[in-house]
C-alpha cells in the first residue's frame, strides 16, 4: 500500500482497480463467507473500465495475503491447486489497521513530535 494524499477514499491507498476489487470482496462477504478465485476477481473486472490482466489481479490478491487484508485457502481443481481468497478483516477492520499502520510508523520516523 501507498498512501497518496491527493486522492480520495480507498483510492488513497490503491489503484482504481485495487480498490474496486477490495469493495467487491468486502461487499461479498457481507453476510456469508464467500471465496473468491483469482479467475472470479478477473471476469468481474473485465466488465468495468478498471480491467486489468489476470496476472495483475493475482499479484494484487496475493499482496493483500501478505499485508493481512486477505487469507486463503488451497481447493484442488482443474489443473492442480488454487487459491481460493477470503477477507481477514472486514472494511471497519481494515480501516482501523491502517490508521494503526499510519500512526505507527509516523511515531517512528518523527518520536519527539
């Protein structure tokens, strides 16, 4: 994640497409929990304007994995094993860790302010 000050909302920290993605997993698993796979993630964006390569979206999945935001499980399919991506946290949860994330490393840099 990059936290860029002249944009707005989840955008600040995300590409167009990023965003979108996150909002739509989140909205998703509103009430149920519900996986996405990458080729899932892929096909929903190919109909908005913030389409990208399926290879985008995975890198991104999978960072998102490594930041906290998402978790996987492995399902056995078609070709051998896939990642099938569920939200860690919720958007009020996510929110939170990054004010956390920001806070915290503002303290770091700047300890006497």
């Amino acid at each position: 994640m990059k936290f860029d000050t002249s944009m707005k909302g989840l955008h600040t920290l995300f590409k167009p497409y990023q965003a979108k993605l996150l909002e739509w997993i989140w909205e998703l698993n509103g009430n149920d929990t519900v996986g996405v796979k990458s080729n899932r993630a892929h096909k929903y964006l190919h109909n908005t304007p913030e389409k990208k390569s399926r290879a985008s979206v995975i890198i991104f999945l999978d960072n998102m994995v490594e930041e906290g935001v998402l978790t996987y499980e492995l399902k056995t399919g078609k070709g051998g094993y896939h990642r099938v991506y569920y939200p860690k946290m919720n958007r009020k949860q996510f929110s939170q860790y990054v004010v956390d994330t920001i806070t915290n490393k503002l303290r770091e840099v700047f300890p006497d302010g």
